[in-house]
C-alpha cells in the first residue's frame, strides 16, 4: 500500500484555541477493512478501566497502549506499553509522513458499536508531550 506525498497542512478547523486539521482518508476501503482484520486479530485488546466519582469501573470499550513511552496514565488507571506491532509501525509511518508530526505512542480504542463513544476532553496528562499533536484513524 502506498500513501500519497505530504502536501500542505489544511487549515484548522477550530474557531478558538487549539487546532484540529482533517487530512481526509490516508487508506482507500479495501486497505482500511484489512487493517482492521489484523487489528482485530493482533492486538491485546482489553476492557478499559476508568475511576467516575471515585468508583473503578471497567467499560464497554476496549482498549490497548503501544509505544516507546513505558506507560501511560488517565483516569487514575496506569496502561503499560506494549511493543508496537508491524501493522501500528506501517500506519504510524504513514501518519507522520502525511502529517509531518512524529509520534510515540498509540492508544488503541474498540468501540463495538455505536452506543460506545469518548466524552470531550482534554489529554494534559504529564506523561505526554507537551502541546503534542495527537492523530486519530478510524477504521471499520
């Protein structure tokens, strides 16, 4: 699979603070259907694990951490690193070509259906890079 030359960034979309740019599709639908198959396969997916009002509860969600960070920590639950996977190094290559940004770590999200979602929110946890930019694929 090829992925096109980076061109220039888009603008942002925000109005206010921060920056959100769309790139649009970086895998055509028969290469992100097949990503998702190893995806599903590959990764260590696991129930996810949030503290909401002083309660541990596991969600419906799954997810998985990879990355060169040893671990990373959000709503007082601790996620360790696991080795990236050739699949995660491919897209994460991908990525930083198209976006010019280079990138440590992947937090890896299995929404099962459409009843499962994030919240809006934040991520200033001390554990990653300041002001980092953060890419977001959807696959499936």
């Amino acid at each position: 699979m090829n992925l096109p030359d980076q061109n220039d960034a888009p603008p942002n979309l925000l109005p206010y603070d921060g920056m959100v740019q769309y790139y649009g599709p970086i895998l055509n639908s028969k290469a992100a259907d097949e990503f998702f198959q190893l995806l599903m396969r590959r990764i260590a997916w696991q129930h996810d694990e949030a503290v909401i009002f002083g309660k541990r509860i596991a969600t419906k969600r799954k997810v998985a951490w990879y990355g060169n960070l040893p671990y990373y920590t959000y709503s007082k639950t601790t996620k360790h690193a696991l080795l990236w996977t050739e699949e995660l190094l491919q897209l994460r290559h991908w990525v930083e070509r198209r976006t010019g940004e280079t990138f440590n770590s992947c937090l890896l999200n299995l929404y099962h259906d459409g009843s499962e979602g994030m919240a809006w929110h934040s991520d200033g946890e001390k554990d990653l890079k300041l002001n980092g930019a953060i890419a977001s694929l959807s696959l499936g």
